[in-house]
C-alpha cells in the first residue's frame, strides 16, 4: 500500500506487502522488503529495509537495515 506523497527512484525493488507512507523519499536501486513499514524516511540509493521491518522519521544510508 502506498499513501503519498511517496518518491520512488529507479530499480527500486518493493516486497508484497510493504506499506509505504509519506512523506518518504526511496532512493534509487533500494530495496524495501516484504511487509516492511515505511513513514516519514529518507532510504538512500542502494539501501536494503529488509522484510517486516518499522520506520518513522529514519533516514538510512547505502548497507542494510535488519
């Protein structure tokens, strides 16, 4: 589910069910996994969220977030 005002850059790859709320910014190449939760973050270029994971008001540099 997406609720703007969400940006998504290019290749970003979304799992099934993640729920994306804005404001968020998601950086090229990033990668959101599955039913991960997004709100009020910056995922810059080639980070991974991995799956089932929370955030709000988070900005996350290139690596992993587990």
């Amino acid at each position: 589910m997406i609720e703007p005002p969400v940006w998504i850059g290019v290749d970003v790859q979304i799992g099934d069910h993640a729920r994306l709320q804005g404001p968020l910014v998601i950086g090229d190449g990033a990668t959101i996994g599955d039913g991960a939760q997004l709100r009020g973050s910056v995922i810059l270029p080639g980070s991974t969220v991995r799956a089932r994971r929370s955030s709000r008001t988070a900005s996350w540099a290139g690596g992993c977030v587990a």
